[in-house]
C-alpha cells in the first residue's frame, strides 16, 4: 500500500470550490473516487489535484472528465450546416412532398 506517511493530504477543487479534502488518510489501497453533477463555470474550467506525502508516495491515475448529456453543446460547423440546408431549402421554394392524385 502507498500513501501511508504521516502527513499526508489530497484535494481537489473544480473551478476553484475544493471538491474533495483529506488530510493523514491511514494507509489504503486503490481508491476510486467519483464526482458527478458538477456545472462548468465558464467556457473553460480549471480541475486541480493537489497531494502531500512527505514519507512515502501516492499513485495517481485515470482521470477523465465527461459532459453530462443535458451539458453537451453542439458543434458549431453542426449548427452553420443545419441552418444552411434549411435556408438553401426553404430559399429555393421547396414545397415538401407533392399530394398523390
């Protein structure tokens, strides 16, 4: 097991709001922590780890950051195509589909 010299820390902060802080954690194994529902606070937010063991040393792996569905913003060449197709469509007097006779 690593991390288990005393003292010890480990945070984390999202955007500059400490998300997670440990201090003289007991000796431990692999860890997974999970943090779920966190709002971006501006077009690019800051994710820092910070860590201290002064004896010993901490591993640390395996970061990923996801947007969360409802978060996810479209390209914008997506939308410029979009917005493009149904200019050239509606410019060029599309009608839709003609009636059967």
């Amino acid at each position: 097991p690593f991390g288990g010299g005393i003292p010890n820390a480990v945070q984390v902060s999202w955007g500059g709001a400490v998300i997670l802080d440990q201090t003289n954690v007991s000796t431990f194994l692999y860890t997974e922590s999970v943090f779920s529902n966190l709002a971006p606070t501006g077009a690019s937010t800051e994710l820092k780890f910070g860590f201290r063991e002064d004896t010993d040393l901490f591993q640390f792996d395996d970061v990923l950051v996801e947007a969360a569905a409802s978060q996810a913003v479209p390209e914008p060449s997506t939308v410029f195509l979009l917005a493009s197709g149904l200019a050239v469509s509606f410019g060029c007097g599309w009608r839709g589909p003609k009636e059967a006779r």
